[in-house]
C-alpha cells in the first residue's frame, strides 16, 4: 500500500480553508505548546491497537495530537485529521520531530473517505476517534464552547462553518429550540427554556456565552452540582457540528478502510454518543440478524468486524485525578475480520 502522494496534504476547500506549515526538526517540549491537550485514555488506546513500525493508523480528531504522538513514538505513520485550523497549526508544530511518519489534512472526519483517498492511501492498521472537545477549546473564550468565561456565542469546531451557536439561538423557532435542547442535551426543561430565550431575544439578540447562561439559569432551576446552562450548551454544540450525523456516517464508513485485523477505536463523552457506537459496533459483529416476521435468523451481511472491549473501557481513578475531564470517557475497540 502506498504512503501518499506526499508527507502533507493541504486542503484549501476540504473543511473551510487555511494551510498548515511543513514540518522541520525541531527542539522543543511539546508540553510547553499553547494547544497541549492531555490525551484521554492514553495507556488503553495504545494497548489495544498495538502501533508498530510498519503499521499506518488514521487519528480522525487530531486535537492536540497527543494520541498521534503516542502512536508515532512506538514507530507506526499516522494519517491525522482535524477541522479545527487552530489543532492543525498546533498539533503539527508538535509533531515536527515524525515529519516523515505524519501526514496532517483538514476536514471533517465523517468526510476521510474522499480526503484520504487523495493521499493514495487506501487501508489502515488502525482508525482512532476522540469525539470529545478539546482542554484549549474549552479554555478558549473566543471559541464560545463554555460558559465559565464570557465570550462570543460560536460553538463551532470549524471556525469557517456558516452556522455559530449564536445563529441557532437567535433565528430558530420555539419548537426547533426545544428540539435541539431535548434530543441533544436530553434536558428536562427544553420548552421552558426555549420560551426564555425567545422572550430575551426580542428585546436584545443573544450574542455570549454568559448572556445564554444567565437566561438559562433563569428559567431552568439547579439540579446537584451541575450548572443549569451545562446540557443547553452540550446539545447547541451538537447541534452547530452536527456531530452525531458526522458520527454515524464516520462509523458507517471506517470498517471498510481497516486491514483485515486492523482496529477501530472510539472514545466518547456522553451517552448519546456512546449509544451510537455501541449499537453500531453490535451490529456490524453480529454473524446473524433476526427480526419476529422471519422464520429463522439471517446471515448478516455488514459483519465485517468482532468486538474486542465487551464492555466499555473508562479512565482510572489515576487519570480522573490527574484530568477530571476524562471521567466521562468511554472507549470502545472493534477488530477487522479477516476478508
């Protein structure tokens, strides 16, 4: 199989513009970099796909690149991806010391198909994706993605999408609000709150996060420890990204580029992502389908892979100390079947 076309691939259209730079050797500790993100789950990634030299693994949210650094130290080449101009600039400055074993590309991972097939690359050992948001997005007021600091109202991973959290508030009608609120934050008082920001937004429009969360918080009581703004902003965030669309399409797509034996790994944070990967995961490794208006059970013909976690894999008391982010990490792990 071919490496590609080139160690880098820039994609002016392929996830809204920009380039990144060419990597150099260089002499730096990449902690010290402004986009350093933790990566979650670290030591159980890298166990259960097993880089090696020789071997070619696809990270489809690049983010701060420390699950790719992992897998380029143990010797493998990485074919990264990230919508997120910020993570690629970043990311790549810190992978400057594998610049013949890395390839970075812009986009969206639920689109690697047609991104990486311009690389000429055409199978992996192992495909990765951390659907989570990363520690500097959070950190990041500009980027709109919490609520701790006041800041523009965006949500969006890719800051050249048409649509910021600020549109949807601002233009959606009740029922597409209540919608959004309840199907992706699962939050109890969607219409209440719905109601709310229409009644705000026809005196003032709503243009930050602390503006959002103070009409919230009005609307919506406090349940235990968790701000009332919390579920609002993780399903308008859903909702900007359509991320769980991006998901199952990803998902849909992946089994057919791993290597017979080749690994899928997934890690998500919240339990609508986490149900799409495990229903999916089942069944793509179930052998036979059965429905009650069949005599018998048929054989299926989307199995291509085999379950390796048959439970959830989750961070240790260890990393939840070191990282409270990553209490809510799930990490699911299928194997290719051989063709």
């Amino acid at each position: 199989m071919p490496w590609g076309r080139g160690t880098l691939v820039t994609r002016p259209g392929g996830g809204g513009g920009g380039t990144v730079p060419e990597p150099e050797p260089p002499e730096f500790s990449s902690r010290n970099l402004p986009f350093y993100h933790a990566p979650v789950l670290l030591a159980e990634v890298i166990d259960l796909l097993r880089p090696a030299p020789g071997k070619l693994f696809f990270d489809g949210t690049l983010g701060g690149g420390g699950h790719s650094e992992a897998l380029l130290q143990h010797g493998a080449r990485v074919v990264a991806m990230d919508q997120d101009a910020n993570a690629l600039k970043h990311a790549t400055e810190r992978l400057k010391p594998f610049a013949a074993q890395f390839c970075a590309l812009r986009g969206n991972f639920r689109r690697f198909p047609q991104i990486v097939e311009e690389t000429g690359v055409s199978g992996f050992d192992g495909m990765l994706v951390d659907i989570g948001v990363s520690s500097h997005q959070l950190d990041d007021a500009i980027r709109g993605f919490s609520f701790m600091r006041d800041g523009p109202l965006d949500l969006r991973m890719d800051t050249d999408a048409p649509r910021s959290a600020t549109d949807i508030v601002n233009q959606a009608e009740e029922a597409e609000l209540v919608r959004i609120f309840f199907e992706y934050g699962e939050e109890p008082n969607a219409r209440r709150i719905a109601r709310a920001i229409l009644k705000a937004r026809a005196s003032r429009p709503i243009k930050t996060t602390l503006q959002l969360a103070e009409i919230v918080s009005a609307a919506s009581p406090k349940r235990g420890k968790r701000h009332p703004a919390t579920l609002v902003f993780q399903a308008l965030r859903i909702a900007v990204n359509d991320e769980l669309a991006a998901l199952h399409d990803f998902l849909a797509a992946a089994p057919r580029w791993l290597k017979p034996g080749g690994r899928l790994a997934v890690i998500s944070f919240h339990s609508l992502e986490d149900r799409i990967v495990k229903q999916t995961l089942q069944h793509l490794s179930a052998p036979f389908i059965d429905r009650p208006e069949w005599p018998e059970a048929r054989k299926n013909p989307d199995c291509l892979l085999k379950l390796i976690t048959r439970k959830p894999v989750q961070a240790n008391p260890e990393e939840i100390e070191l990282n409270p982010r990553a209490r809510s990490a799930v990490l699911r792990v299928a194997e290719r079947l051989p063709s």
